[in-house]
C-alpha cells in the first residue's frame, strides 16, 4: 500500500512564493498520476493541478502554479506556487491515482495527510 505524504508547507506573505513536495513511499510505475487539491466550500475539495503525461491547472492556479514531477524519485511532484493571496490559504492535498488525471476528488485512491499554507502579512 503506498502511502503520501506532502512537505513544504508554511507562513508567506501575499505576493510571496512557496514549493510544496509530495512524496510516495513505494515506487508507483505503470500509468500513474498525481494531483493536489485544497478545501473548498460547498463541494469536497477543489483541483489545483495534476499531473500524468500531461499538466492541468485549474482556472484559479493558471499562470502563478507550476506542477512537475521526478518519476526517478518515487514519483516526487513539485507544485511551485506564486504570487500567493490570502484566499489560498488552505490545507494542500497530495492525491495519487491509476491512469488519468480526474478533476473529481473521489477518483483518487492516494491521500497524503495534507500541508498547510498560510498567506498572510
């Protein structure tokens, strides 16, 4: 059973920067990919980005978030986040799944305990 488990959470300033890591414990090969999701009112959890042979964003990440990923480092993902504003503030989730990238949170089978971001000054 493999297990994630997300780093680099912290305090930032608006306008500021911050690299959340997600990790697994056991090498994943095959068709697998990976996603990060925050809280969102209302609904489950909202994409942020997920990443498989190809990148998505969602509206709210395009152009400030990048995600990549090291497959040769137990499939280590990088979301590099800029320009931070207080309303992203929020628990990061690291979710991992066979296949495809899903925007629907419940199609994922790998959950980290989550990394917390604070924007604030």
């Amino acid at each position: 059973q493999a297990q994630v488990v997300e780093s680099g959470g912290g305090l930032v300033q608006p306008g500021g920067s911050l690299t959340l890591s997600c990790t697994a414990s056991v090498r994943i090969v095959g068709h697998y990919v990976m996603a990060w999701f925050r809280p969102f009112p209302g609904k489950d959890r909202e994409f942020i980005a997920g990443i498989g042979s190809d990148t998505y964003y969602a509206d709210s990440a395009k152009g400030r978030f990048t995600l990549s990923k090291d497959i040769a480092r137990y499939n280590l993902t990088s979301l590099q986040m800029n320009s931070l504003r207080p309303e992203d503030t929020a628990t990061y989730y690291c979710a991992g799944k066979r296949y495809d990238v899903s925007r629907n949170p419940s199609k994922y089978t790998y959950w980290g305990p989550g990394a917390q971001v604070t924007v604030s000054s």
